[in-house]
C-alpha cells in the first residue's frame, strides 16, 4: 500500500482477548506476529498507532498452568463447600465467591501483564520498533490533571516513534475485571482515542461487525455495514460479553458511540481478516463502520464527555432541552427541576431531560445543595437567595457537551 492511500493518520488499535488468543486458553503468537507486522508497516508509512490490547487474564492463566486453573476452583469453591459444607450458597457467600473471582483474575492479570508485554516487546522488535507499556485505571482518566498527563506522555511516546501499549491495570481496576460500563477495553480504547485525537478506532474480535442477530446461533444474520446514529434499537441487538473476555457488542456500541461523539471514525472488524488494519486504514469497508458523529473536540470537552468524573445530575423540563439544544444556550437555574446525586462546584454532572435521557454533561457553578436552593428561579435572584453568586448559569455553555 503507497504511503498516499492512507486515510487516517492517527489510529487507535483495539485487540480482543478472543483474537489474541485464537479462541484458545493461551496467547497465539501467530496471530500476534500478524497483527504486529501490520502496525509496524503503518508505522512505515508516517502513521502513528497506539495499540489497547487485552489479553493478561488470559496470558497469566497459561503461565500458571495448572495452578491458576486450581486457584480458580478453590476460590469460587470457597473454604465451605471445600469441606463438603453448604449445597446452596447463601446471597452472602455468592457475593465473597464474586470477591474470590476478582481477586482471582487480578493475580492471574498480575502474573500475565509482564509476559503480554514481553511477547510484545520481542515482536516489535524484530521490526526495529519500540513499546511503551501504559496501564491505565478510571481513576487516572476521571481526574482533570492525570487526563492530562496520560494524554501528553501518550503524545509524547507517538512523537518519539514508540508504540504505546495500554491496558487498564487489572491488578488495580476491580471494575474492569467485574466487567464494568467503563473497565473494559472495548470503552477503554475509546477514551484512549479521544486522549491521543486519534482519526480512527479499530474494534478488532473474532465477529465480523454488527449483525441483525448473533451470526453464530442465527444463520440468516445479516451485517449491518454502516451505523449513522446508535440508539436504543441498536443497543437491544448487542449480545452478552464472549467466553474469552470481558467486552461484547454491547460495549462496543458504548465505545463507539464515546469515540464518534470526540470526532473519531469507528470501525468494529474481524481482526482475523488479511492486513485488516491496514486495509481499514486505507478507508475499506470491512465490517461495520460508525463515522464520527462530530468535529473533534478540545481535550477539557472530550474530558467532560468520557463521564469518567461526573458525580451527579439535573433534571431540566423541555424548554430548557430546547434552549441547549437548538439555540446554543447557557442552562439557567430557571429551567431545572430536579437534582439528584452529589456534587460541588466545579464537578462534571449530567444534564437530563424528564425523561431522564442525558441531554448534555457539563461543569457545575454551584454545588448540589445551591442548585436545590434556586432551582426554577430567575437568574437575577441567585444573590437574593444563597446571599452570594458566581454567574448566572449552572452550566455556562462554554463548559458544556450535548449527548
């Protein structure tokens, strides 16, 4: 492929733990090598990757052989039913085994993590390429400073020629390995792209893209080779996570729809298909393609956005749905009509129609207590009432993100 016919310049590269495993129990280094090859001939061509791989769980499961699958049974076994205890556990004891399992995960996560990596390393290396290992948590990314520093140290390592190499830190990150809306690789490669400005996110699994119904049990299941707008509809399509990892269709569709809305294009492929990643690179149709649903945003919006941060919300009635929406507006204290949840000055929260669908997200002037107190109120009685004010808006437009 001629260095001209690359379409995206800038790429985030999502690998399943499905592909990377083959649909085994063990890493394929094969499928590894492919996949390599491909980045690094990306690489040559100027364009700058970053890859959010999966894959440790299940790196750390081959590496213990039969000790981490022994480890497994003991702890969702449990002391009791070790010793021929309880037929039927109580809701307490089913709550300590889902306890035991993530503990589980995250040692297996913990052994695995070093050897993803140096697997990664060696194949890297024989294209004279380096990686840089990056693991993240929500917690990184919800603070305002480490967003920051998480985006200019990946910044930086593309600048030098590195491949950055991001995971979530499964040994840290309980969400992730309970396989939480946001710890999962699939959302996480999202929040990398809109970190890094990235043009393109590449979903690559071992499902050709979004299908009518599951192709696997359904064989009339068709393709749905584009997706203008992800809605409710869609999301009812998207099936439970695969026996290998965490993620499925249905955080797929989360991530996509995170990363279209920061003005990347999303692709969900089969990463099993010849020189995918370059073929999509060069704009080919594979699979199922969600384009970028907006320009993209400065760094502080595309931060507000993730929902990483937001600690609460308001509820707004339809005039002001309409004055955010169509006109561009401010929200006023006028139009809200409920609060729920915590939060201070200067948080993220959610902005909900009645309905409670999220209309926008943005940063709060008041705290959850001040917008009780003047909620339904004219701005110009702010003052009158907290005997003190810091604007006329809960959400000034300038710090505000519609959904």
């Amino acid at each position: 492929m001629a260095n001209a016919e690359l379409r995206y310049r800038r790429i985030v590269a999502k690998f399943g733990t499905a592909l990377l495993t083959g649909g085994g129990h063990r890493l394929d280094l094969e499928v590894m090598a492919g996949l390599v090859g491909q980045v690094a001939r990306l690489r040559r061509q100027r364009a700058q990757v970053v890859v959010v791989t999966s894959g440790a769980i299940a790196a750390g499961r081959h590496r213990l052989g039969s000790r981490g699958r022994l480890l497994g049974k003991e702890r969702r076994a449990g002391p009791q039913a070790r010793a021929g205890g309880l037929p039927e556990a109580e809701p307490q004891a089913r709550a300590g085994r889902a306890g035991q399992e993530i503990v589980t995960r995250q040692a297996l996560a913990a052994v695995g993590q070093s050897h993803l990596m140096q697997a990664y390393d060696e194949l890297f290396a024989w294209h004279d390429l380096t990686v840089a290992q990056a693991l993240l948590t929500r917690q990184d990314l919800a603070d305002r400073v480490g967003y920051l520093n998480a985006r200019n140290t990946l910044l930086a390592l593309l600048e030098l020629g590195a491949i950055p190499i991001v995971n979530e830190n499964d040994v840290v990150a309980v969400d992730e390995i309970e396989g939480a809306k946001i710890g999962d690789n699939d959302n996480l490669s999202a929040l990398v792209a809109g970190l890094v400005d990235a043009d393109l996110l590449a979903l690559l699994g071992d499902t050709g893209g979004l299908y009518t119904a599951d192709p696997r049990h359904n064989a009339r299941a068709q393709l749905i080779p584009r997706v203008e707008r992800i809605d409710d509809a869609l999301a009812e399509m998207a099936g439970r996570p695969g026996p290998g990892g965490t993620g499925g269709m249905a955080t797929k569709l989360q991530a996509a729809k995170l990363a279209t809305a920061g003005g990347a294009d999303v692709v969900i492929a089969d990463g099993r298909e010849p020189d995918v990643l370059l073929r999509l690179a060069g704009g080919e149709l594979l699979g199922t393609w969600f384009p970028a649903a907006a320009d993209p945003l400065e760094s502080r919006k595309r931060w507000m956005l993730s929902g990483l941060a937001a600690r609460g919300q308001v509820v707004i009635d339809t005039g002001a749905v309409r004055a955010l929406k169509e006109q561009g507006k401010s929200l006023l204290p006028a139009g809200v009509r409920g609060v729920e949840g915590a939060f201070q000055r200067g948080d993220v929260i959610y902005v909900c129609d009645e309905g409670e669908g999220r209309v926008a997200c943005g940063i709060a002037n008041y705290s959850h207590q001040e917008v009780r107190a003047i909620q339904g109120q004219r701005s110009d009685r702010i003052a009158h009432i907290l005997g003190y004010h810091y604007g006329e808006e809960i959400v000034h437009r300038n710090n505000l993100v519609l959904l």
